[in-house]
C-alpha cells in the first residue's frame, strides 16, 4: 500500500470540519478555487516545489517551506511546473489563534531548525491520523495540534530570529546540565566559534543565557512551592540541590549586572 493518498480519488468531507492528506504529486496536480473556501489551509513541503497563486502573486513552496492560505481567499495550488511536490496539508475551520497571525493573504515560512520541521511534521501526521481514526476526541486532538502549529507561525512572525540563532537556542535549552563553551555551540550548529550567533544576535554568554533560563524556572517553583500542599513540599526537597545551583546561577548574574550598570543600584 502506498504511503501517500491519491488526490484523484481523495473523498474531502465538507467544509467547516478537518481533514488532511499526504501527497506526492507531479506537475499535473493543481486546485484552483476563484470564489476561495471557508476553510483555511496548511501545509508543509516535504520534498520538492510547490506553488501558491493568491491576488498578492506567486509564492513557491520548497522543502521545508510551511505554508498558510487564509479562509475566503482566491488561490490556485499545485506541483510547480516540471517538478514533483511532497507534502502534508490539513484543512480545519477558522480557531481563535488565527486571530494573533498576521493579515496575509498566504504566509510561508521556512522552517531551518530541523527539530522545527520535525515537531511540524510529527504535529500534521498526527492530524492526519486522528481525523481518520475519528475516536471520541479526535475534533479536539486534532485542534491542539493546528493551535500549536499556528502559534508557532504568529511567534515566528512576530520574532523573525536568524535561523541560526533559533538552533543555538534550541541546542542551549537541551544541555542546560552540561558545561557550556562558545565553541562547543557553535560546532552544533555548523559554524565556526568567531561566527557563533549566540554572542552577536543575542549579546550574552551562553553560560548566562541559561543562567536566565534557570533562574525563570526557580521562580515557578517558588511559585508552586508557595501555594503549599504535601506534593510541592516533596517536590521542594527533591530539588534542594537545583535550588542551590539556581542560587549560585542567580547571584553570580547579579554580580555581573550591577557591574554593567555601576554602583549606584
């Protein structure tokens, strides 16, 4: 059996439900809607060239390219001439996040992270299955995975980062334990140590970006600890020795940020 679905046997339900498919198609596949749809659609290029054509113009869909047509927009869709298009797309009604994306007509955004594009994928491939497998809160497992999908699109709108400089952050937040040095961050992301973003982009020491990061967390925790009950007071001695790292983390920040602003704190 094959992976993919066949967009010319593909049964859509109506409009105003979700529904999502995975295709791989030649240059022969197109859709045109000159009225639009309610619907809005999402999708993520696998592999290959796809094309968008809305009022705006043409934008073209490569591999790792997420995509977002806006409901009640003309468009025609379809592999680019000459090539083959493999992606993943879901239809789904009108959420409530859709409120905090910007106004485009289409918005496409290259998703360079590799852990990106793979929490992307895992998220649609999980839409495409529930829709299917329709259990009793498929409606609802598939809205929180487009809700998180559609986050993400409005937070990297609003945050256009360098690509590089999202990997550095996504490597740094999975080895706050280990030791931190300049050069072993920037061989993770394949660039050399002078060209490393964390310093320039970010105008902080790796070492005390995560300080940053520890210290937030020990604000939940003192938070949680706070509203008392036996579970956060276990939780509370389980962490004795995080809390005294974080304590050490936060006065040595301390010390370095009365430094920078002089003695008159």
């Amino acid at each position: 059996m094959s992976q993919y679905d066949r967009f010319e046997s593909y049964a859509s339900p109506a409009y105003g439900t979700i529904f999502a498919g995975h295709f791989n198609e030649t240059d022969r596949y197109t859709t045109s809607r000159p009225g639009g749809m309610e619907d809005w659609l999402m999708t993520y290029t696998l592999s290959g060239e796809g094309y968008f054509h809305t009022p705006s113009g043409i934008n073209q869909c490569y591999e790792g390219d997420l995509a977002l047509l806006r409901s009640g927009v003309p468009h025609e869709y379809g592999a680019a001439p000459g090539k083959q298009w493999n992606f993943i797309w879901a239809h789904f009604p009108g959420l409530n996040e859709t409120h905090y994306l910007p106004g485009e007509e289409l918005i496409v955004q290259h998703l360079g992270n590799e852990h990106l594009q793979n929490r992307v994928y895992r998220a649609l491939r999980n839409v495409l299955l529930d829709s299917r497998e329709q259990r009793p809160l498929w409606r609802e497992l598939c809205e929180n995975e487009i809700r998180g999908i559609l986050l993400l699109i409005a937070d990297r709108s609003r945050d256009k980062l360098d690509p590089r400089v999202e990997q550095t952050l996504h490597y740094l937040s999975r080895h706050m334990r280990e030791p931190i040095k300049i050069e072993t961050v920037a061989r993770a992301v394949g660039l050399s140590a002078p060209g490393c973003p964390i310093c320039s982009k970010l105008q902080q020491e790796p070492r005390l970006y995560i300080c940053s990061v520890k210290c937030g967390f020990a604000r939940l925790l003192h938070s949680f600890v706070m509203q008392g009950g036996q579970q956060a007071r276990r939780l509370m001695r389980l962490a004795f020795r995080t809390i005294i790292i974080l304590h050490h983390n936060f006065r040595d920040r301390w010390v370095q940020v009365r430094e920078s602003i002089g003695s008159n704190l």
